[in-house]
C-alpha cells in the first residue's frame, strides 16, 4: 500500500494522540456507516444518506489545511503562554464528554446487536460518534505539533470545523426517523387543509371528510398519501442545505439561516406540487395522475369482467408494458421538479447570504490650486 499521499498530508507530524482519535473517530464513523446503510437501502425518505459518507469525506478533504495548520502550529501565529484560567475545567468537561459519548456508543452498539436495526440504537450510535469526535478535537487541539499552547479561541476553530463531519449522521436517519413519526402526521395534515381551502376559497368544490386525508373532487377521489406529506423532501434538503451552509457559509447565522429556509423552501414547495396535482386530477381525473401527460399508462389497461381497468397480463402472468408510455407518470414528474426547484432555491440563497454591502466611499475633494505670485517684472 502507498502512503506516500498520507504521510505528505502533514498527518504522520501530528501528536500521537491527535493520530490516535483521529483513527478511532474513523472506525466509529464506519461502524455508523454499516448500521444507517440498512434505513438508506429499505427506506424512500433516507436513501439520499448513500452521499452522507461522501459528503463528510469532501468537508474533511476540503478543511484539512485549516484543521492541519492549527494542529501542526503556524510559526507566524502567536500562541499564548500560559492556558486560559477558564481551560481547566473546560478540558475536564470535554473527557466526560468523551467518556459519556463512547458510553453511549457502547450502549448503542450492543442494542444494535441483540435487537436489529433500530430507531433508538441508530440515534445512540450517531450521538455518540458526534459527541465523541467534537470532545476530543478539543482536548486534542490543547497543544500543537510543537508542544505550543493553543489559546481557547484556536481550540474552538478545530471545533467548529469538525461540525458537519460530526453530527450530519444524525440528520441521514437515526434522529429524523423518531422526528418523522411525530411531524409526518402533522405535516400531511397542513397540506391537506391548505390545499382543500385554497381550491374551496377559489370557487373548485372539494369536499374532504373530517380527519381524512381523502379529497373528494366531482369526478372522483385524490387519497394524499403519507409521502406527500413532504417528509422526504424536507429531509433531503435539510441535509443538502447542512452540507451547503458547512461548505459555502463562513457564519453561523448565515448557516442556520439557510437550514431553516431549507425546511421552509421543502414545505412550501411541497404545497405547490400537492396544488397542481389536486388541479391535474381535477380536470383529467385522479387515475390520470398515475399516467404520462398524454394520458398513456405505464402498462397496458383492459377492462375485467365487472368494468374495472386492470392491467393486462402476459400468458406467464406480467403486466405488459405500454409502448406508448412517456418516461414518467404526472406524479412522478411533479416530485423530481420540484425537488429540482427547491436544490436550486438553495443554491441562489448562497449568494445572497454571503453578499456584502459596501458603503460608498467618500471621494477626496481637488486639492485648491495654489495661488499664482505675483509677477516681478
């Protein structure tokens, strides 16, 4: 094997117990990679967790000079001679942290282990790496590669640089899975109320029964299902605008900014799409919904003996595929645009967020020109 790339990184100079967590937070982020790979493979809502590992390795590849030039120490940058009085008792805090965080780890781990893939595990599992990997780039960032001091405001860089590699596993499955049973139903609930009163308010009747999430158009009946909640489109952009605030965002309020205008971009274009839907099945009928914009279903339709489409077999039993059928259904294609719509949402956030404004600057006055003497002649 080649360490060649390794050994120029500046990682081999570190001190020996910065290499030591660094290895140990790799074999936890891989543990957490085989556990949450199970929600990405078997759950719609979470298979954008595949890029998580991805996405991490890309922040630490790209922050490594910054992490790198505080941990080996900057000859040009002072350092302070003696620890901040306040850092005796922060140390102490950040090992029982540690020590709490692989506790938890440990707990997650063995209920892992005995009891499956599930929801708690995950979440032990992922507090525990996160815990563990910000504490201990605290205590590891006391001294440099030199022996140096770092002040505490040196120490709380390293910090706030590991962020996102630390705690983006909670939001590719563990916490967002206990967060979905709760907010699901609730979210599936403001669509359906905000979509049967805009069409009522409008003049298009609509009738939903109390507590159903079934809207009754005049030729026909809509069911909103549990995915048109918005869950998943809320969880996907909430990490894509975690990785977008981590990477193109220098402040926190500019990052936090853009995770709350993920959530209300995912939200609010959810309603757009559960909108036109509702309008598309209203004047083509809902079966139209699950057919291409020329009214061609994915498989062949025939009619059975009582009068209902079904779709046609082949003598072995399969439905036949209908040639005429175009890429996607309706609903299909009304989810990806708008998934699409919101990623680019975000993505024109990012330089409104980090413009900034300059005052015009005053424009020195001419000099006065100086008086001409008078002439001798």
């Amino acid at each position: 094997m080649d360490f060649t790339a390794l050994r120029q990184s500046g990682f081999p100079q570190l001190r020996p117990e910065a290499r030591l967590a660094a290895w140990l937070a790799l074999s936890l982020m891989v543990l957490v990679v085989l556990d949450q790979q199970h929600y990405w493979r078997t759950s719609d809502d979470f298979s954008f967790g595949f890029l998580v590992p991805v996405f991490v390795v890309f922040v630490l590849h790209d922050r490594w000079p910054l992490l790198k030039g505080i941990l080996l120490g900057d000859p040009a940058v002072a350092v302070v001679s003696a620890e901040s009085p306040w850092a005796g008792s922060l140390n102490f805090l950040a090992g029982v942290a540690v020590f709490v965080s692989l506790l938890l780890f440990l707990y997650g781990g063995i209920m892992r282990a005995v009891t499956g893939p599930d929801t708690d595990s995950a979440a032990a599992l992922s507090l525990g790496l996160g815990g563990f990997v910000l504490a201990m780039g605290f205590l590891v960032a006391r001294l440099d590669a030199q022996g140096r001091i770092l002040s505490l405001s040196r120490r709380g860089r390293v910090v706030a640089l590991l962020v996102f590699p630390a705690l983006a596993w909670l939001i590719s499955a563990p916490m967002l899975l206990v967060f979905e049973t709760r907010v699901k139903p609730l979210l599936l609930e403001w669509v359906v109320s905000i979509v049967s009163g805009l069409f009522n308010g409008l003049g298009f009747e609509v009738f939903r029964d109390p507590g159903s999430s079934v809207l009754t158009l005049p030729n026909g009946s809509v069911g909103v299902a549990d995915a048109c909640s918005g869950i998943r489109s809320l969880t996907a952009c909430l990490f894509a605008g975690s990785f977008l605030a981590a990477v193109f965002l220098d402040r926190f309020w500019k990052k936090f900014l853009l995770l709350a205008m993920s959530a209300v971009l995912a939200f609010g274009m959810n309603i757009v799409r559960s909108l036109f839907l509702t309008g598309w099945a209203y004047k083509y009928g809902a079966d139209k919904l699950d057919a291409d914009f020329w009214g061609n279903t994915e498989y062949l339709r025939v009619k059975d003996t009582a009068g209902q489409l079904v779709s046609a077999k082949d003598a072995a039993g399969h439905a036949i595929p209908n040639p005429a059928f175009h890429l996607f259904t309706v609903h299909d294609f009304a989810g990806y645009l708008v998934l699409g719509l919101t990623l680019a949402g975000l993505l024109l956030l990012l330089p409104i967020l980090n413009y900034q404004f300059k005052l015009p600057e005053d424009k020195p006055e001419p000099p006065e020109p100086s008086p001409t003497p008078p002439s001798t002649d």
